[in-house]
C-alpha cells in the first residue's frame, strides 16, 4: 500500500500519539482506497496501540494486517531469554516464506512453556489455538524480568523471527546481531491467494486490532500457577 500520513496529532499530556492515513487510490500496490487510522499511547506499564482500517471504496476490499515488533527484555541479550507463545500449531513454510502444507503440532520449533533462545534461528508461523482470552506473549532475561506482549483475538497468526549475523540477517546495535521479532497477524502469509483468515470489508466496513506491551518486573504468582 502506497500512502502518506494525513494527519498526526500528539498530545504530550496523556503521552498519546493518533496518525491518520488515506490510501493513494488503486495502483500496483494498492487494493483500493483505504483510510488508516493507528493510536500509541504510553501508559504507567509501557505501551498500548490500536490500528483501524476502513474500505473507503464502493467494493468490496480484501484485508489483513500484521505488525513487525521487536520486543526487548528491558536490554538483556537475546541468548540469555527465554520466550513463552501461547497455545498454537506451527504452519510449514518454503524458502519463500509461502505455505507449504497442513497445520502441524509444534514439536521443535517452540514447544516449551518457556523456550529458551540461546543459539536458535527462527524464522516461523506460528496459528494460535482459539481462546476467550486475549493472547500473550512473554520475554525474559535470566533474572525474570522482561516484558509481556497482549494481543486482540483478531491477532490470531504470528512469525517468530530472529535476525543473527551469521545468516547474513544481522539487527543492528545488538550482540552478534541477535533479536527476537514477534509479529502478530489477522492473517497468515500469501492469504491473498489462499484466502485464509482473509477478511472482506464491504463499503464502510473497518478492521480493527489491537496490542499493548507491559513491563514485566518479577514473576508473578498466577504466571507461575
């Protein structure tokens, strides 16, 4: 999608930003017109962000988004994490990235209730089995501490990905170009093509999604239950 923010407003008394984005019209990389509208705000725990996107054309508009967050466990080096996933199937992908076959039972990818990071290259979708509660995501460093990624229930496909300058994938500034990236999707790769999860918005119609990220000082009780 080919588009400009509008509009951007700031409010430093409530720590909050919205930025507001109208489509460019139909091109080689837009479906259509669309209007955009994204909200950050920092709260006393870290940071919360909404994302609404509205079919401002009269047809119907094919829809998903997904989000490209790098959480940090408050600075602690990526081997020295572990990262708890929610209950989910893994999705086999090729070379490309694109689907290559069923849902499967994740057996090595990140099985654990804590998953330790040291030395893994993830590059992976994951499906997360359907709940009534919101999706949660935790990474820690070694004293326990870290932070705790919420999703919507929309939010229900995720790529776990870990840059690593030995693959020639390097995140800049980090030791041995190590990160962990957790990206939260309302659909998974090549939905276009295969419609899966994809999402049809009639004239007028939004997707809405959300996710909010917490500072996670000790472990509590009820993570332990």
């Amino acid at each position: 999608m080919r588009a400009q923010p509008t509009s951007v407003t700031i409010t430093s008394g409530d720590c909050r930003a919205t930025i507001a984005t109208r489509g460019a019209g139909p091109s080689s990389l837009t479906l259509g017109g669309q209007d955009l509208l994204e909200g950050y705000e920092v709260t006393d725990s870290g940071l919360q962000a909404s994302f609404a996107m509205r079919n401002d054309v009269d047809a119907p508009m094919p829809a998903a988004c997904g989000f490209h967050l790098y959480p940090s466990a408050l600075g602690a080096a990526t081997d020295d994490c572990t990262l708890m996933i929610p209950d989910h199937r893994v999705l086999p992908l090729d070379a490309r990235g694109l689907p290559a076959g069923p849902e499967q039972d994740d057996v090595d990818v990140l099985p654990a209730r804590d998953n330790p990071l040291a030395g893994t290259l993830l590059d992976h979708c994951l499906h997360l089995v359907p709940t009534e509660q919101d999706p949660q995501f935790f990474l820690r460093g070694p004293d326990g501490a870290g932070v705790a990624l919420t999703t919507c229930l929309e939010l229900s496909w995720v790529q776990i990905f870990t840059p690593d300058a030995s693959a020639g994938m390097p995140y800049p500034g980090r030791a041995g170009g190590r990160a962990v990236a957790v990206e939260p999707m309302t659909a998974p790769p090549d939905a276009l093509n295969s419609g899966t999860d994809l999402s049809v918005l009639v004239p007028g119609e939004s997707l809405r999604c959300s996710w909010r990220v917490d500072v996670i000082e000790e472990v509590t009780e009820q993570e332990n239950g």
